[in-house]
C-alpha cells in the first residue's frame, strides 16, 4: 500500500447482503472497496487490482475461503488477508491462521468498529514489514557497496607500496 493512495481492500462473499454492507461501512472511512462473489473470482480481481487487503468468507461455492487463503499466500505472501466468516468453528480458526490469515472476524459483526480495527491493524503491519524490507535492501546493498570500497582501498594501498617498493629499488640500481 503506497502512503499516498487511498487503500485497496477486496471483499470476498457469496453473500451480496454482506459484500456491500462490508463495502459501504469501509469507503464511509475512506477504503476503496473492490467485491468477489466467490473465490474464482475473487482471485481474478486480485490479480488484476493487487489489493492492499483481503477480506474472505471461508463458506463459498466453487473454492472457499481456505483455498483462496493458500493461492494468496503463493502468489503474495505480504498481502494480509483477514477471514470474515460465520463459521464460528475454532478448528475453522486455527486453520485459517495456520494457513497464513492474519485475523479471523466472526459474522455477523456485532461491532463494525472492531472490523475497522482490525483492517487497520493489518495495513499498518503490512506496512510496517514493507518499510522493514525495504530498509533491509537498503543496508544490504550500503554493505555491498562498503566491501567494495574496502577492496578498492586495499588494493590501491598495495599497489601504492609496490610503486613505493620499485621506486626504492630503482633508486638503489
């Protein structure tokens, strides 16, 4: 997610009632809110508009929520993705979160605040490891270039005491 854009959140739900009520009370915060009918589809929109977060259903018809889950993490491990579903089972919990959701929302949800918590929540950490990629390129690369000074240095300092050394025998001969 880019600072200076607004974030990219894609709901995926067989339920229609549910996706725009999602959709509704994200963009009422300023979230522009992409909708999936199912996991099919819902794979297709994010390959074509990269979302900045993934809001699934675990129950769809064709591919469910689990699936979805493992594609995302394939092809985008950074891009969090929260399951918001109905079944409530902790099997359904721990499995989804072992397979690399980063929250798990029960419906219906009783308080829309604390699917804004958690939607930011899970940008702000996606962000956070963004930054942290990048300032770990960033030294990785600053240390390359430092052992490559040193290597220039030190071959400059031998080649300065050999001219040092041929001079020194120039002047003896």
């Amino acid at each position: 997610m880019n600072q200076d854009k607004t974030p990219v959140v894609l709901t995926i739900d067989d339920d229609q009632a549910v996706r725009e009520s999602l959709a509704n009370f994200l963009e009422d915060f300023g979230y522009n809110v992409l909708q999936a009918e199912d996991g099919e589809h819902g794979l297709e929109v994010f390959a074509a508009e990269h979302p900045d977060l993934i809001l699934v259903d675990l129950r769809m018809p064709r591919m469910d929520g689990l699936q979805v889950l493992a594609k995302v993490q394939k092809l985008s491990p950074q891009t969090p993705v929260m399951v918001v579903s109905g079944a409530g089972d902790i099997r359904d919990v721990v499995e989804a979160l072992r397979r690399g959701a980063w929250d798990y929302l029960v419906k219906p949800i009783q308080d829309m605040n604390i699917l804004l918590h958690s939607v930011e929540t899970c940008l702000e950490r996606a962000r956070l490891q963004r930054q942290n990629r990048e300032y770990q390129q960033s030294l990785e690369e600053s240390l390359e270039k430092l052992h490559r000074t040193q290597k220039e240095m030190i071959q400059s300092a031998k080649m300065a005491a050999l001219g040092d050394l041929v001079a020194g025998v120039a002047h003896e001969v």
